[in-house]
C-alpha cells in the first residue's frame, strides 16, 4: 500500500465535491428545471449516506463504500462538449485516475496486472485504426467512452490493494440496484408509467439524453416496446445484461455469508431480468448456471447452487406460462428465430470480412457501407449496429483488435476460474459476469460503450482479479 501527505482518497473527496458543487451551479444557471432533479438526488443521496455512515465509515470509506456504488448504477448524464453527455461517475472515476497517476508508488503496485497490459494493447490498436478510419471523430469518442473500463479497472485495483472490504462494496451496489429492478418490474407491469417516465426530465438524467430524445424518432429502440421494459437503458437487451450481473453479485454474497436478504435482492434481480424479455438473454442465463455449476461439481455449495438453479428456472417456467409471457413464446419460435434481422446483418458483416479482413471497416465505415446493403431488404433498417459485440470490434480495428480483445476476455475468464478452484468464493462473481458479456456477446453489441454496464463489469473484473504482492509473494 502506500500514503501521501495528503491521502489520496481525501483528495478524491475534495475534488469530487467541488466539481459536483460546480456541476451544479453550472448546470442550474443553464437549465433550472433540470438541475433541481440533479440537487434532489445529490442532496437524499448524501444525507442518506450521512445517516447511516456517520458511526461506521470514516469520509474516505463513504466515498469508496457508498459514493462510488451510487454513481455506478445512478451514471447521472451531464453535458460536456456539443452532443456529448458524461456521467458525473465517469467523472469521479477521471478524477481518481488523475490523482493516482501522479503518486510516485503507483507503477510499483500496477506494473504486474497482466489485465491491464492486455485493455492497453486493445485501445492502442484501436488508437491505430482511427487513421485509417473514414470517422475519426467518432473514433476518438468511442476510446473515450472505452476508457470508462480502464479506469473502473484501475479502481477495482486500487480498492484491492488498499484492503478495503469487498462484501461492503457489493452490498451496496445490490443496495442501490435494486429500486431499478423494482421500477423495472414496476414498468412492465404497467407501460404507461414508463412511457411517462421516458417523458419526463429525469429519463435524461438517468440515460443518454440523445439517446431518449430520439426514441420516437431515429433513435427508436425496444424499451417502446410495451411488452418490454428497460427502466435506465433504452435497449432491453442491455438492461438484460446489467441485471443478470447484479444477480450473480446476489447469489455471491449468498453463497459467501448466507444472509436471506440476499435471496430476496436476487430474486429482485431475476424478475427485473424476465421483464426485459430478452431471448438471448435467457440463453445466457442457462449457459452461466451451467457453467458455474460445472465449476462446483467438487465443492460443498454444489447443493446450494443446484437448489437456486432449480428455483429460479422454476420461477422462469411459471412467469413464462402465464398469460404476461405469451408473447416472448411467440418471440422463441423457430420462425421467429429464423427471421431474425440479425442473420442478414452477419451476413453483410461476413461479406465486409471477405473484402477486408485485416483492416476492419475503421470507425463509421459500418455506418456508411451498410445502409446500401440494408436497402435491398425491407426487414433491415439503415441504422442497424453488428449485434455482436466481436464483429464490432473487428469492424472498428481489424484482426488486431479482434485477437486483442479476445486475448483479454479469455485470460480474465481463464484466471477467474483458477482462483475460484482455490477457494476465492468472491471471484463468482467475476466468472458469471465474464460468461455474460462472452456470450450475449454474439448477439448483441452493447456493454463496451455502455458507462453503466463497462463500469460495473471492469470494476468486478479488477477487483477481483488484481494480482498483489502479497499473491505474489506467496507463489515464489
């Protein structure tokens, strides 16, 4: 560990409660009706962490223990430059990379994360493509929104290597998780809320305001859909993803402290996943309760473990059966399968592969080759992405950031399970986030430029994969 005159967690403090106070007033003198939303929100939060930290947490735990979980599921948008919308937790994050990188000791502890050297040789081979890319602005926008992983990354490091407490971290991100999951379900229950909801002031807050100005228009995504419901994502698909994690982050701390609670919570989750009625997402779900259930064949939570799976597949198959869920039946035909926009989709990407293999399309090149391809086809709209998380990379940076990028998922996935087999419980978490993002991947291209999603699973990642010198000591 190491120590400053001035701890750098208290400047951390200071910094991000001056840059909040300006937000603030800034953002107020600019639009009043919005920034009393922003003051709201600030204000409960605070006096909220106040009250039930004043006995237990010193002002650096707060703003580790609370503060940060807040931010991550919060990711409230604040303007910056024209169209682009920063959350206030990409700022606390910026901020903590700006400070740490000045301490004379921070190479010492981050010079043997492997993970990091691996995320350093993705971006630096998307860096490379922005060159030959036909939009270089919004190259340099999407490695800016990719440096939201890095820096969760490094903050997962830092929490590590300063020994504070795990369990206390993701309690609180289940803490803060789970109104979401409530509104979620809240939402899918009656449509007419959400759409109310999409509305008002405090969707643009809460997602992308773009992204929320142009649902009706040219940004048209699924959370329209009334059958379905997103809460903070305008893709359900992506709300998928980010509730299934936070599931896995439940059952973790099940399976490490036995707490009920956590049942509950879980089964928050769960539900808030069903209303998102994502198909591959459902796919994912069984893939990952297999996986880790392969994983516990020796242990003694395999019992646990196989009475959850039979539980919440029970649960699955009986909300499934009722009269709510006709229509995701109707979504897992064979016919609907098969006419799924997504086939045409990969098949203009496999083509563009054939023509370019090394290169990639660059930064906007899909957007400016697919239209045409689109046209001949009345079930394809001009503006559809990959839907795959590995085609979109390729198609940003070519071969090398394709090997890259998958070089840094198999090694997390490949060291998450050797310290889960070494009886590293919390590293569940990380294993079932990893299988997640591998292989909802292949149907939807989502958590890379995602704050909300790319924070929490880099911050999981980080956390519980930072190899400190005590690990190290041990081994030699």
């Amino acid at each position: 560990m190491f120590k400053d005159e001035l701890d750098i967690n208290k400047r951390i403090v200071i910094s991000f409660l001056i840059f909040s106070s300006l937000m603030v007033i800034i953002y107020g003198s600019i639009y009043p009706i919005v920034s009393l939303a922003y003051i709201a929100v600030l204000s409960v939060s605070l006096f909220f962490s106040y009250v039930i930290t004043v006995n237990r947490f010193s002002l650096e735990e707060i703003m580790i223990y609370i503060v940060f979980p807040f931010l991550l599921i919060s990711q409230i948008y604040v303007p910056v430059l024209g169209t682009i919308e920063i959350t206030i937790g990409y700022f606390y994050l910026f901020l903590f990379f700006i400070l740490i990188l000045g301490n004379h000791k921070f190479f010492k502890w981050i010079g043997n994360q492997k993970l990091l050297s691996f995320y350093l040789i993705f971006l630096l081979t998307l860096f490379i493509a922005i060159i030959y890319s036909p939009d270089k602005f919004n190259g340099i926008r999407t490695i800016l929104f990719l440096s939201t992983g890095l820096f969760s990354l490094l903050f997962g490091f830092y929490v590590k290597e300063k020994n504070y407490n795990i369990e206390i971290i993701l309690k609180y991100l289940i803490f803060f998780g789970v109104p979401l999951a409530f509104f979620n379900i809240l939402f899918f229950l009656y449509p007419d809320l959400e759409a109310a909801y999409l509305h008002s002031k405090i969707a643009t807050i809460l997602i992308e305001p773009g992204d929320v100005e142009g649902l009706y228009g040219e940004r048209r995504n699924n959370i329209v859909d009334p059958l379905k419901s997103g809460t903070v994502f305008t893709d359900t698909n992506d709300a998928a993803i980010f509730f299934q994690m936070l599931f896995w982050v439940s059952i973790t701390l099940l399976l490490k402290n036995k707490r009920k609670i956590n049942i509950i919570s879980a089964l928050f989750f769960f539900l808030a996943f069903l209303t998102t009625y994502s198909r591959g997402g459902l796919a994912v779900f069984g893939i990952t309760f297999l996986l880790i259930i392969f994983l516990n064949i020796r242990l003694k939570s395999l019992l646990r473990i196989i009475f959850i799976l039979i539980f919440s597949f029970a649960t699955t198959y009986l909300i499934i059966s009722s009269d709510l869920f006709v229509s995701m039946q109707e979504r897992l035909t064979l016919n609907a399968l098969i006419n799924d926009p997504r086939f045409l989709i990969w098949r203009f990407a496999y083509i563009s592969f054939i023509e370019n293999p090394f290169l990639g399309l660059g930064f906007g090149g899909w957007e400016a080759t697919f239209p045409f391809f689109a046209n001949s086809f009345s079930t394809l709209n001009t503006n559809y992405p990959p839907h795959n998380i590995f085609i979109q990379v390729w198609v940003w940076g070519g071969v090398l950031s394709f090997i890259s990028f998958l070089i840094l998922l198999g090694y997390s996935l490949v060291v998450s399970i050797l310290k889960y087999r070494k009886k590293e419980e919390l590293v569940l978490v990380s294993i079932a986030s990893i299988s997640i993002v591998i292989f909802q991947g292949f149907v939807q291209n989502f958590f890379l430029v995602d704050f909300r999603i790319s924070c929490l699973f880099f911050f999981i990642i980080g956390l519980c994969l930072y190899n400190s010198a005590v690990i190290k000591t041990d081994k030699l």
